[in-house]
C-alpha cells in the first residue's frame, strides 16, 4: 500500500505509546509531533508517560530504590494497555532491561530510534523485539540488525514539523558578508563529545571569519568552549525553543564518530536544518550520508581538514547557502514532514491489525 493510498482509507483505531519520559527527545519527536496528525487518519493515539523515570540515577545507592519504584509502575500498564488495540513500546520499560513488556496487551510495536541492541550484548533488545507483532526502526541501518530477531520490521524516519519549523525571510543581501553570520548546533550534552573533537576547525574557521558566531543551543554550557571568547554564543534549551533558533543559524552542524552506535543515529539535527532551509555540514556516517545523498542539501565531511574547508566555502559563498537550504526544505516536506510520518505509521498498524 503506499502513501495516498493510506490517506484515502479511514480506519479506526485505538493506539497507546509507553514512552520514556516527558523531555526524553524521541517521546517529543516520534509520539508526542505525530498524535494530530494520525488522529487525521483515524487513529487515537493515547500515551503512557511514566512519572519514575526509564534511566537509573547517578548514584548508585539510590538504585534499589529506583528499580522497585520504577517497576511497580511498569506493573501498572498491564491492567492499562489492555483495551487497546495496539501498544508501541518505545525502549525498553526500564533501561536495557526487559522487564514486564511480555506481560502488556498484543499486538505490540517496538519503536526503535537508537542501537540500542549494543546495551548489555543486546539482550534485552532481543528479547522484546522477538516478543513484538512489529519493530519500527528510524533508519535502515537499525532495521537490519533487528530483522536478525524479527520477521516484521519497518522503517519509519523520526519526523519533522515542516509547519512550525521554516526558514526565515531574509532581506536581499542578507549574509552576503560575514556579518551577521552563525553557525549553529543543537543537542543534548552527551552528544557535547561530537562537537568537542571538530574544535580545532572551529577555532580555524571563527579565526579566519571573524565577524561570524558559533551559536550552541543545549541544556548545559559546554566548558571546554569558552576560549572560542565572544564568538561563542550559549542559548539554554527550553521546549519548542527550535523554532526560533534554528532558522537563524546560516550553517547547521551535525558532527558524530564514525561507529556502531553513530550509524544507528537518525540524523534528527540534520532534519531540523532542513527544514529551517539551513546548509548542513554533517559527518558523512550512518543517516546523515544518507539525507547527503538523497539530495544536494549540505556537505559531507570527515577530517579536520574537511569541516575547516566545508565551513569555510558556505560562510564565504551566499549562492551556496541559499541553494543549499532550499534544496533541504524541498526534502524535509517531501520526505519527512509529520504528514508523511502518520500516514507511514498508519501503514504499518494496518498491516497487523
């Protein structure tokens, strides 16, 4: 069945997702973004959002506590899921552990959007997966590892708001010098280690364009950026804060590793570039060499060396920019805007209800 096809068929359906947490960024982008749209194509999505969080605290006494608490509630879904006609797990209950996911309503959906098959030699991913009627990966990558332990299994991007998230309207002329400019990362710290190992062009690039702004958008001010002096601009992340941020970067960066975990990435930073109409320059790994070679969006790139020429060229050329970003807007609506995203999902529900 494909895409207008699942439009034109109404249906009826009632879907609960358990999610990870209110801010945990795939229950905002992959549950919370798609519930208007689905409900469009007839599906009730309703959400079970735990109150003990998935993750274990830092300390590592106050543990036993957590596991107890965290699993009492888990309990509680049992008796909740089971009027539904499907439940979507996202992760595991409890962070690589399976816990009571066998125990909750059929058919199930493993909804997946990171490797996380390399926690504990993939056990618990395993075991939940080969319990599920269907696995829903965000890339292709980690759809071929979980087709080792499941017959089902769909790719389904993580989708972007193409509605809320535009690119800006700019003057003639604007950013044709570097004043003005800025190049621009969003993200959550643990991803800080990325960035910190393209510093040296960074430093290379911001010396040479003097005038231009590295702007960093996150949950914490990364220390090992303040030598970058005022060049360095931190803006504190609060929800929906994307959409007036990111179409004000000229640049959009996305750096990673290349690795297993890297290559089970979804590429969501690029995304949001592309749907801003921003220029990305991205690690050539995983997703992001994917979204590079569906179209003429950005520049793929590997050593120093490359991210110093890569940002050097689109600071210095406003053609390239322009050309750039409008060509990833174009994908972003075409390929991945939330629309699509639901009438995917509605595919896949149908296909085993």
């Amino acid at each position: 069945m494909n895409v207008a096809s699942a439009l034109a068929t109404p249906a009826s359906r009632h879907v609960v997702a358990i999610t990870g947490g209110r801010l945990v960024p795939s229950r905002r982008f992959r549950i919370k973004a798609i519930v208007p749209h689905v409900r469009e194509l007839g599906i009730q999505l309703d959400e079970l959002c735990p109150r003990v969080s998935s993750y274990p605290p830092k300390q590592s006494a106050y543990r036993p506590a957590w596991f107890a608490a965290a699993l009492a509630e888990r309990l509680t879904y049992v008796r909740k899921t089971r009027n539904y006609d499907a439940v979507i797990l996202q992760r595991e209950l409890i962070s690589t552990l399976a816990t009571v996911e066998s125990r909750l309503s059929q058919p199930r959906i493993f909804d997946v959007d990171d490797a996380i098959f390399l926690y504990r030699n993939g056990k618990a991913a395993r075991r939940i997966a080969a319990g599920c009627a269907l696995v829903v990966c965000g890339n292709a990558y980690l759809a071929d590892n979980f087709s080792r332990w499941n017959d089902t299994v769909a790719v389904i991007p993580t989708g972007v708001d193409t509605d809320r998230l535009r690119p800006r309207v700019r003057r003639d002329g604007d950013g044709d010098g570097d004043g003005g400019l800025t190049i621009g990362w969003i993200g959550t710290a643990g991803n800080f280690k990325y960035l910190e190992q393209i510093k040296p062009a960074l430093a290379r690039v911001l010396e040479t364009h003097d005038a231009v702004k590295f702007r960093l958008v996150s949950s914490e001010r990364p220390a090992f950026l303040r030598d970058l002096g005022g060049q360095f601009e931190f803006v504190r992340w609060r929800p929906g804060i994307e959409e007036s941020e990111i179409p004000a970067f000229s640049v959009g960066i996305m750096p990673l590793e290349e690795d297993e975990w890297t290559r089970g990435k979804c590429a969501f930073k690029m995304l949001q570039y592309m749907a801003a109409g921003v220029p990305v320059v991205a690690s050539d790994v995983g997703m992001n060499a994917e979204l590079l070679r569906q179209a003429d969006i950005g520049i793929g790139v590997h050593s120093t060396d490359d991210w110093a020429d890569a940002l050097d060229f689109l600071l210095s050329d406003a053609g390239s920019r322009r050309r750039l970003g409008e060509n990833g807007r174009t994908l972003a609506v075409s390929g991945y805007s939330l629309t699509r995203i639901a009438a995917m999902w509605k595919q896949q529900l149908d296909r085993i209800l």
